[in-house]
C-alpha cells in the first residue's frame, strides 16, 4: 500500500449534490519546477471560464509538488454527465 500527499491547491467547493451527479478527474504530469505556472494558469485563466458552464457544482486542483502530478476534477450536476463516457453532451473541453 502507498499512501501519496497531495495538496488542494485550487478548489471551488461543490454546492449540494445529488441523483445524477457525476465527477470527472484527470491525471496530468508536468514538469514539478512547473507545477507553480499549472497552478497560477489554472487559477487565473481556467477557473473564471469554467465557471460559465452550465450544471457545474464545484470544481478542484490537487497537485503533487514533489513528482509532478495534478488532478483537475469537475463535479457536475444534472443530464450533462453521461455514464461512463468521460464526456458530457456539451463538453467545452
């Protein structure tokens, strides 16, 4: 078993969710001198757009400093989400 630290370095709390919610993370890797630069772009560029979609609860960065990993992840409420997809019926990404 490994147990790994990472840190919420970004997070819009989700507001309350229910039946048909869904959750979608995605694994980067960069480069850890820069993990900062994710970061600042994600905070300052991506978060204020993502915000305009609609269904989305909440939405995180968790980051691992040291190996260079980050999971962005969108809570999303709603029809948007589809079952196992990955994807939803209006996915602006």
């Amino acid at each position: 078993m490994t147990i790994d630290n990472w840190e919420a370095a970004v997070a819009r709390r989700a507001e309350e969710l229910g039946p048909g919610a869904g959750f979608r993370p995605v694994r980067l890797d960069v480069e850890p001198p820069d993990i900062d630069l994710l970061v600042d772009t994600f905070r300052d560029t991506s978060l204020p757009k993502v915000h305009k979609i609609p269904g989305l609860a909440g939405i995180s960065l968790l980051i691992d400093r040291d190996r260079g990993r980050a999971i962005p992840s969108q809570h999303q409420v709603g029809t948007g989400m589809r079952k196992g997809s990955g994807s939803t019926e209006s996915d602006p990404f």
